[in-house]
C-alpha cells in the first residue's frame, strides 16, 4: 500500500475538496502517541482515490511503526521485524509457526531503491540541484529503466544529517525530495505516479558515529552518509 502527506492543518478541507469524505466524518489524531493517520467515523484509514494513506501532520517513520496501520499503508518503510511480527501475532489461534508467517511471505517484493548522496546532488544546506547531480541522476536512475520494466509508482525520500534543528532539516529534506522527483519529471516520469517525503534526521544511517567535538569541517564529512536521497521504484515485470 502505498502514502500520502497532507499538512494537518488542511486536511479537512482538502478532503472535502476532493469528495473523499466530508470534514464531519473524519477522527483526526489529537496527539503524536495518537493515530498518525486520517481515520473516519469507523476508525478506518481514509485513502485517496489512489488508494493512498492519508497522514496527518503527526506522522514521522517512527510514529508509523507504533500506528495500528503502519504495516499496511507503508510497510516498505518500516522495519522488516516490526511488520513481521504484526504478521505472527495477528495469525489464528493455533495456527503453526510457518502458518502465522505466511503473510509475510507472500507480501510483494519490496522496491527497488537506489540510495544517491547528498554530496553529489547539492551544495551543502542546499536543496538546488547542481548539473553533476543531475548526471548522477541519469546515471543511476533514468539510464536503467529499461531494466526495471513497467514503472508503477516512484517513492522519494529526503534524509539530513544531524545537525541543525528538526524543523530546519525536515524542511530540507522535503525540498530535497521534491527537487529529485521535478528533475524525474522534466526526463519523462508521470509526475502523479511519484511521491516524495522528507525523513529529516530522523533516519541516519546504521553504522555512522561521528563525535560531537570533531572540529566543524570533519564532522559534515564524517556525516555525509546521512545526507542522501533514496528513490524507490515500484514496476511490473516486463
């Protein structure tokens, strides 16, 4: 199942707007421990007509692992254990332990994802795409999906490193993300099959420590990693 993003604030307007559902029914989440997505009167998950999981503004990567949905609306960005589990404890009693975790063995396969570093797409603290990114871009990507088959839907991500407040990197990343998926469009990409988050930092990459008290110019290198944009591409066999 595939996502959504819609500022909080707006949701019951535009909801209206598109005769999803009308303000009166949906059950927003109160708090960030609440439900990170739009739900209605029966505590449903509201989806857009393409079948998309409408968020609220309280929805982070870590929030969508604790929400009742987050396997099913974005089981691709959350850890494989955590939506294995939810598999096996949902199993009917009794049920063998191959049994319990069929689910998870038929799910789809996941997407391919293609990791590209901040670094070679823009300057730093910039989400300005520069023309070696946009090579990059053609090199890593668009070069190859002819291989890929059909494309069906394109997830892009933005990712920050560490420093700098959460408000000032999740901006970031979101501009990051959507500077990607413009240049995806501008080679030929249906811009209505491509979404873009931003993860800001809060999704650094396993294996990455870099003290604190490195002299300023050494810890933006040693983070370098964290700052990336993954693109994910969902496509049938050809």
């Amino acid at each position: 199942m595939r996502r959504l993003t819609l500022k909080h604030r707006t949701i019951a307007i535009l909801l209206a707007a598109v005769g999803v559902i009308s303000a009166a029914g949906v059950a927003q989440a109160q708090s960030a421990a609440d439900r990170v997505y739009v739900v209605d009167a029966r505590s449903e998950v509201v989806k857009s007509g393409a079948d998309l999981c409408w968020r609220t503004g309280y929805w982070t990567p870590a929030a969508a692992a604790n929400d009742p949905a987050g396997c099913s609306c974005d089981r691709d960005l959350l850890p494989k254990s955590k939506c294995d589990s939810v598999a096996t404890a949902t199993a009917p009693s009794g049920a063998s332990t191959a049994t319990a975790q069929a689910p998870a063995a038929v799910a789809p396969a996941p997407a391919k994802a293609v990791t590209l570093g901040a670094k070679e797409l823009f300057g730093f603290n910039s989400a300005t795409l520069s023309k070696g990114g946009a090579t990059e871009i053609d090199k890593a990507i668009i070069a190859k999906l002819p291989e890929v088959g059909k494309v069906t839907f394109v997830m892009v991500t933005g990712h920050t490193d560490r420093l700098g407040s959460h408000e000032y990197n999740q901006k970031l990343s979101e501009k990051r993300a959507n500077a990607v998926k413009a240049y995806l469009v501008k080679k030929g990409m249906k811009a209505e099959m491509i979404e873009t988050m931003g993860a800001g930092k809060t999704q650094p990459v396993p294996g990455v420590s870099c003290k604190d008290d490195l002299p300023r110019a050494k810890l933006v290198d040693c983070l370098a990693p964290n700052r990336r944009v993954v693109v994910e591409i969902k496509a049938d066999p050809k």
